[in-house]
C-alpha cells in the first residue's frame, strides 16, 4: 500500500469515527470516541495471540458488557504502560460517570464503523501505522468544524525536525515542544529507523498542553515503538524552563 493510500484510509476511518459520533451523541465530549479508537488501536498494535476476534465483537457487547470491556482494557494498559498511564485519564474516567448510557452506545457505535473501515488491518500493518498518525486524523476530523485553525495532520510534510535531529544517536535525548498528537514525529522515527537506530533506544521528551492531543500521543509512542523512554510534559512550566536553557545558552555564547 503506498503512502497516499495509507492516508485516504485513515481518513476514512476518521470521518467514520466522527459521522458514527455524531448520530448518536453529537458535537461534544469528544474525548469518548477519541478514547474508543485508541483503545482499539492499542490492542491491534500490540499484535499479541487471540487478541483481534475479542476485539471483533465489541459491537456485538450490551452496555454494561461493553462498559466492563474498556475499563479492564484501560486497567491493563495502565499495569503494562504504567509510565504513560497519567496521560489516559481522560480515555477511561468518563466510563464511572453515572448516567453514561448514551455516551456508551456512542462508543460502541464507534467501535463498530471503525472496524468496518478497517482499523485492524491499518493498525496491524506496521508499515502504516507508523507513517501515517490515525489518531491525529480522528482527532482533527472530530474537532475541524468546532475549532478554528487547526491543521491536517495527513496533509503535514514537516523535515525541518529530521534535519535537526539527523545526528541523534541511541541514548540521546530528544525533545520537542508542541507535538500535539506526534505527527512531526513520523519523519523523525522514520530517519532514525533508516540509519538502524531504535526509535526505543532514543530517549524521548515531549511538551504538549493540550489534554486529549497528550493522550493520543502517549498511545502512539507505543504504536511507533518509541516506548519506554518517553516522557511528556503538560503543565505550563515547560515555557520557564525553555526560556532559562536558552538564557543559559546565550550567556555561554557571550562568555567566548
């Protein structure tokens, strides 16, 4: 499958996340069918034995069933990823909420349009999972028509980071600010992978404010193999720490 295939399906899969939302729940809590494709994404990628039929059948679960599914889903990764646990606490609060039938029935109907679009097949195919940010697309395809200025990430060509980083050696550090769900990621990852480094044996720090874009993110550092080195800031004091590196490195400039 060629890249720009890759990205047509995932905005198919995109618009079905959005147009399946949206006829059940509507405009809103977003981060719902956000955390059902993530869910599902995460246990594709994980790629371990007898993993998919359960996943299959996930449309065909009563609520409650469906309800019970994605809590002891979410309990799991926090016991397998317990580093990038934090950053999904808007993926499965919403499932204690006490009248979420309606949310629930949004999810699974979420769940079911993914499937029939072909997630697993996208997600499972590691060559397009990690060149192409899914949840990104579903992320915006969700958001465009209620926030202002936001910016495709299938159509983001960004090299300027990969002719920063092209030098970056297993053990480095790389941070980036402002990642959002980690689409500038893709052509990095990919450099290092083309001169046979790890993506894993990198350590990685990222800065991202914006709650729901952090959480898709820390579920595509699993999806790209950039776990477990990862760490992702989200309070705002990343800026004072920013500006300080950059105070300390302009004294050092004037002390030659």
């Amino acid at each position: 499958m060629t890249a720009e295939q890759a990205r047509t399906q995932a905005r198919r899969i995109a618009a079905t996340a959005h147009d399946r939302w949206r006829s059940v729940y509507g405009p809103s809590r977003l981060e719902v069918p956000v955390s059902a494709v993530a869910c599902l994404a995460l246990y594709t990628g994980v790629r371990q034995p007898d993993v998919l039929d359960p996943l299959r059948r996930l449309p065909d679960l009563r609520l409650h069933e469906f309800r019970r599914d994605q809590w002891a889903r979410w309990n799991h990764a926090a016991a397998v990823w317990p580093g990038l646990h934090p950053y999904w606490v808007c993926f499965f609060e919403w499932l204690v909420e006490p009248d979420s039938r309606l949310l629930l029935a949004g999810a699974r109907a979420v769940v079911a349009g993914c499937l029939d679009a072909g997630l697993l097949g996208f997600v499972g195919d590691p060559h397009r999972r990690t060149r192409v940010d899914l949840l990104g697309a579903v992320l915006y395809e969700l958001r465009r028509n209620s926030f202002g200025g936001l910016t495709d990430p299938l159509t983001v060509r960004p090299r300027r980071d990969v002719q920063r980083l092209s030098t970056a050696q297993p053990g480095d550090t790389l941070t980036l600010s402002d990642v959002g769900t980690g689409t500038r990621l893709l052509p990095v990852v990919h450099d290092l992978r083309g001169r046979g480094i790890a993506p894993a044996s990198v350590r990685w720090r990222f800065h991202e404010v914006d709650e729901l874009a952090a959480a898709c993110l820390a579920v595509n550092t699993v999806l790209w193999g950039l776990h477990p080195s990862v760490l992702i800031d989200t309070g705002d004091d990343w800026l004072d720490e920013a500006h300080e590196m950059r105070e300390a490195a302009l004294r050092r400039d004037c002390g030659h």
